[in-house]
C-alpha cells in the first residue's frame, strides 16, 4: 500500500509522524514500517502497520499480541477469564467473521484492554524486554501482511 501525506492526515496520524515521513522518501507502507523499527519507532510503526492490514489481519495481530502478554495477566489475575475470553472470541471471528462473532470479539476486545494494562505495568518494569516483545510482535505483523504463512 502507498502511503502518502494526505493518507496519514485521513488516518489522523500525529503531527510528528507525518513530519518524519515528509522528511524520508519512501511510499511503500511496509518498508515505512520496517524503516520504523530499525529506527525504533516502534509505536509509529505499530500504528502505521495496523492501518495498512484488511480486518482479518488486523484480528489475527491482536490475537498475537494477546498471546504474547497474556501470562502476565494472568498471573496477576488468575481468576479473571475476560482477556482470555476475548482472545477466544476473536479466534472464533477470524474462522467465521459473521455479525453474530464480530459483535462478540468487539465486546470482549473492551474486556482485553486489561491485559494491554498489565502489559504496560511489566514493561515499566523491563522496558528492554517490552521492546523485544514489540519487535516480535511487528515482525508477524510484517510477515502477516506479506501474505505469508506464520508460525505462532
């Protein structure tokens, strides 16, 4: 996909991000995207990189990145099966994205917002290894919208 200045203002990108892209050359949203990451902008590239994805990748990344932080929830939290269940639900959606399944995954996807929570506290914690786990996670991302078959 090319991403161009009128673009990112449709997708309402943040001022800095759109100046950082006027200031480089590259159009393609997925080199933009690796560009980010080595240049460690990893929430730029996080965002840019769940704009360009069609609904089931965007839903086959959110369950990916669920399951990457979804023990440290859950240690915390062993009796609060919401995360848990809105991961389900959306891998329920991805086979068989009918309305009756997406109104359910978008429901428990507010529920899962408690691990996106106990994700942020562990990474205050280790921020070296929250930037691994993003990296990790927008590699499958990378990989997930070249059309390519990934491994979990």
């Amino acid at each position: 996909m090319e991403i161009s200045k009128e673009w990112l203002k449709e997708k309402s990108a943040c001022v800095d991000g759109v100046k950082w892209f006027l200031e480089q050359k590259e159009t393609d949203g997925l080199k933009i995207v690796k560009k980010l990451m080595k240049e460690n902008q990893l929430s730029w590239a996080n965002w840019l990189i769940c704009r360009v994805f069609n609904y089931k990748q965007r839903v086959q990344y959110a369950v990916y990145a669920a399951e990457q932080v979804i023990h440290i929830f859950e240690k915390k939290y062993p009796d609060d099966k919401r995360p848990r269940n809105a991961i389900e639900a959306a891998k329920e959606c991805i086979k068989n994205p009918n309305a009756k399944n997406k109104k359910a995954a978008d429901a428990a996807a507010y529920a899962d917002a408690a691990a996106d929570a106990a994700a942020a506290a562990a990474a205050a914690d280790a921020a070296a290894a929250a930037a691994a786990m993003r990296i990790k996670i927008l590699k499958f991302g990378v990989k997930l919208s070249q059309g390519k078959e990934v491994e979990r």
